[in-house]
C-alpha cells in the first residue's frame, strides 16, 4: 500500500500522513475462545469456588486456552501451493 499511496499514508508516526501500524492485541475471533470460561472452542475455566471465593491463577500452572497448529499459515500456504502446483503438471 505504501508503494502505491505515498502520497497520503506513511508508516512514521511523525507524519502528517495517515499512519499505518500493526495491529497489536486479539482479533474479534479469538477473543471468545480466549476469553470465555466456558464457550467456544477453549477448554472450560474455573475462576471462582463454589462458595463464590476466586481462584488463585499461577503462572506455573497455566495451559493454552486454544490448540496452536503444528505449522503457520505461510508453512500452510506453501504446502498448498505445492500441492496445486503438482496437481497442475500432472493434469
């Protein structure tokens, strides 16, 4: 975008310019599954006894809230572009 727009965005925050920065925190699709105690696709979470008293949370203690895949979306897409591109010579 940058190389096309130069004129009205940058990425220097000292610009007069619409600046452009990464987004830094969690997306509307995660949130729930991270955040809910007991929705989504996240394990269930206990915050509080049944007496009502919290739970004390311990780093040490602490699981993933979601499965991470075994290989990143660029892995992914590279494997897929092989794969089509095989399926392509050999048709």
């Amino acid at each position: 975008a940058l190389e096309f727009h130069s004129d009205s965005i940058s990425l220097d925050k000292s610009s007069k310019n619409v600046v452009f920065e990464p987004f830094i925190g969690v997306g509307p699709r995660s949130f729930f599954n991270l955040f809910s105690t007991n929705l989504g696709s996240g394990y269930p979470v206990a915050r509080k006894t049944e007496h009502g008293q919290t739970i004390d949370w311990k780093e040490t203690d602490a699981k993933l809230r979601t499965q991470m895949l075994p290989c990143s979306y660029m892995e992914r897409e590279t494997i897929a572009a092989a794969l089509l591109s095989r399926y392509i010579e050999e048709n």
